[in-house]
C-alpha cells in the first residue's frame, strides 16, 4: 500500500470514526430495561433516580462524560481539517475520544449491565477505535516528503 492510499485511508477511518462518535448521541444507549427509549442528560437522570450510581461520577460527571464523546467526534473532523490526519492535534483528539468513550462505555454498563446496553454505546466505542486506528495506526510515517534537492536549472 503506497503512502497516498495510506492518507486517504486514514482520512476516511477518521472521519467515520468521528462520525459514529456523533452519531452515538442521537442513538439509544440502553436498549431493553429502565431508561431505555431516553438519550443523554434524560437517561442519566432517570437512571439515577431509581437509585443507581457508579462509585466516583456524579450525576453532572456522567452528564458531562456522556456528551463529551459525540463533542470529541466533531473535534476529530476539526483536528483533521485544521492539521492533518497525523498531526499532533488529531492524535491528542483521538486519545480523548477514546479515553471518554471507554469510560462512558464502563459507566453504562455498570449502572445498566453490560447486556443491557444499546447500539450507541457500540457505535462510541467502534467511533473512538476508528479514530485512534486511523491518526494512529494507518497514518503514513512520513508525512511530509523531503523537499526536491535537485536545483541544477533553477533560475535559467
């Protein structure tokens, strides 16, 4: 696989994995059981209600937790529009992407059992692997080629 099909491979990696990040707010991330036909801050709410708690997150930290994976998603788009698919910018996004997906994965599936839980919660944690797989993994080594030395007919 040569260096440009590598780019283009890691591009579309990174944005469909940052699309499935924000597609994951808009999908149900509990599917049978309490809570399961309500999204965002109405499910954290209603899951807490019923006495349910995850040791260490409070109601506004899960909050925050769970709408940071779909903001870390668009981030992903921004970081690869701005910089590049490599850059330093990307991977910091991806990382973070990761780390809040996983950690809104765990969270969920501790107060719901993981059985429990819904396709956007499937969709966060597939997003975040994209994400990282695609400004980590796939990404060319050399981003920027060397610059052309040969100078022999320049100015003539």
């Amino acid at each position: 696989m040569n260096d440009g099909a590598r780019r283009r491979l890691a591009d579309v990696l990174v944005l469909v994995g940052g699309a499935a990040l924000v597609a994951s707010a808009f999908s149900h991330w509990v599917s049978s059981g309490y809570g399961s036909g309500l999204r965002g801050h109405s499910l954290i709410d209603a899951l807490i209600s019923v006495g349910r708690h995850f040791p260490g997150l409070s109601a506004v930290r899960l909050t925050i937790l769970w709408y940071l994976v779909p903001a870390l998603g668009a981030a992903s788009w921004i970081a690869t529009g701005w910089r590049g698919v490599g850059s330093r910018t990307t991977r910091i996004v991806a990382v973070s992407a990761a780390a809040a997906a996983v950690a809104s994965f765990g969270a969920f599936g501790w107060l719901v059992g993981f059985g429990h839980l819904g396709i956007g919660a499937w969709l966060a944690v597939v997003g975040a692997a994209a994400v990282v797989s695609g400004s980590w993994l796939v990404v060319p080594t050399d981003l920027h080629p060397a610059r052309s030395v040969r100078m022999t007919d320049r100015g003539r």
